[in-house]
C-alpha cells in the first residue's frame, strides 16, 4: 500500500476559493498546529488527569492497567468523565477553526455538540477505528465535515488518522461489521488502496474532511502512551441535522450534567440561542448496504 503525507492547507487557511477547490479535489484538507498550544494542552491535560485518577496511568501517561478500549464496559469509567470537560467542548468552537470551517461550508456554521473523545490504549491494534465513510453513522445533511483533532503528538508509531484522498467521489459504498469505534468497514475491494495519505502529526493539528471521505485510525503500536483526539462535526447552519447529533454522545447522561461543573455559560445550549431554528430531520434506520 502506497502511502503519501497530507497536503498542508496553511498557505491557503485565508484563500476561500482555494480551500473550496482543494477539498472538491482530495475530500480533506489538513492544517497544521491550528489550535492555540494552551487550548490543546488543557483539554489533554484534564483527561490524562482522569486516566490517572482511574489508576489507568502513572505521573508520565503511560498505561499501567489492562487496556479498556473503545466499547468495552470499562472505558465509560473514563469516557463519561471526559464528556463533561468544558475544555473538550469549547474547543470546537475556537474562532480560527470556525473561521476555516465557514469557508467551508459557505455560511454560518452549526457546531454539532455532539462531540466525540478518542482515548485509544496501545496494545489492542483489533480495536483501531476501521476504514469508513462517516455519513451513515452521522446522517443528517451529506455536507457536513469532520474535524479531526489530535491532543498530543502522534508519531506514526501512535497512531493517529489516515484518509483516502479523493475517495468522497467514489458515492456511498456498502459497509461490513467491524470492531473498532463506529462498528463499520466499506468495501475497501472495490476501490483501490494506492492512495492513503498519513503522517506523523502534532497536538493541534487539524483534519478536515467530508461525510463520504474514506478514513481509518492507524493503530496504536507505542511502549505505552495513550493517544487522545477529538471528534467535531460541523455544517451550514441552513441544512438538516438529525436530532441525535444534538445529543451527548452515546447518550448516557444529559446537558445538564454535563453543565454543572463549567464555568461559562455561552455555550450552553448554544444551538437554541442562535437566530434561527435548526432543522431537525428523522435518522434513516438502513442508510447503506450491510454485507455479510
């Protein structure tokens, strides 16, 4: 398998017609260090706090416990504590990001709140994230973008993400059960492989890219370390969502638990303060083909 860095973006981070273009052309687009050293480092800092807390890591960040990955019971010790950071949630919200994404996306931005945490132990490489499109996952309008956020430094040893450049033109393609975060693999056999595009990538780098971009995680091979990223979503704020992006992720606890600790309270509920009502559509239950 062929594989290629990402194409740096920051050169063009103020050029609208130039950002629209190349994610028309590759589906993604990458920028590096976008996120202010001080705001990554908070968010990573108060979840490693948690991890430590649980006994999951020394003072250094290292695992000394049996690995939780994604989707086992264990992991929800730590990831419904991580749901309730402010620092994990504002950051999806820093104005250069959304001064990016309103390019993007040609208007005023919906932040989706539903916002995702990757915590990712080493040592269980059959959990990595598999290859997938997010749509069907997601739903809602087709034009909305991911943003993939790493944390912490991810040396490929890491792990961290990889995307198939220009693999949004090939449609929605059918998908097989997978483990991993999202329980999902496209039929990666019918199209070809040759062109994944990956690196080693640094706290506050930034993935963007579509709702039919193929990407997978890369997996997590370290002496050790955690790695931690984040998850955002965002669309033109003038396109359907479906109501369950509005909700906390994997929907085990409210806003209002969430709330209680923060400190500010301009983003609370913030999707029923902007000047418009978010038009809210139903989840198609069987979205692509499942193989067996």
């Amino acid at each position: 398998m062929s594989v290629t860095p990402f194409q740096c973006s920051n050169d063009i981070i103020s050029d609208t017609d130039a950002l629209t273009q190349r994610m028309a052309i590759q589906g993604y687009l990458f920028f590096q260090k976008i996120v202010p050293p001080g705001v990554v480092s908070e968010a990573y800092h108060q979840t490693m706090d948690i991890l430590r807390d649980l006994g999951w890591a020394d003072e250094h960040g290292h695992i000394i416990t049996e690995p939780y990955p994604e989707g086992k019971p264990e992991y929800f010790l730590a990831y419904d504590r991580i749901q309730m950071l402010e620092s994990f949630h504002t950051m999806a919200h820093h104005p250069i990001v959304l001064d990016v994404v309103r390019k993007v996306v040609g208007g005023d931005v919906l932040v989706h709140p539903r916002n995702i945490a990757r915590v990712t132990p080493p040592y269980c490489p059959e959990y990595t994230t598999p290859p997938h499109q997010d749509w069907p996952l997601i739903q809602g309008t087709k034009q909305f973008y991911t943003g993939w956020i790493p944390l912490c430094d991810c040396p490929v040893s890491l792990g961290g993400l990889a995307v198939l450049e220009g693999s949004h033109t090939y449609g929605l393609l059918p998908a097989r059960p997978a483990l991993g975060p999202g329980g999902l693999s496209v039929a990666l056999e019918r199209i070809p492989e040759d062109r994944w595009h990956q690196q080693d990538l640094h706290a506050g780098d930034m993935l963007l890219f579509t709702s039919y971009t193929i990407h997978k995680g890369i997996p997590n091979h370290s002496d050790g370390q955690f790695r931690v990223s984040v998850d955002y979503r965002y669309q033109n704020y003038d396109l359907p969502v479906v109501a369950d992006s509005l909700l906390p992720h994997y929907e085990r606890t409210s806003w209002e638990k969430i709330y209680e600790g923060w400190h500010n309270d301009d983003l609370k509920y913030y999707w029923t303060k902007l000047s418009k009502e978010v038009q809210i559509i139903d989840r198609d239950p069987s979205p692509i083909e499942i193989l067996q």
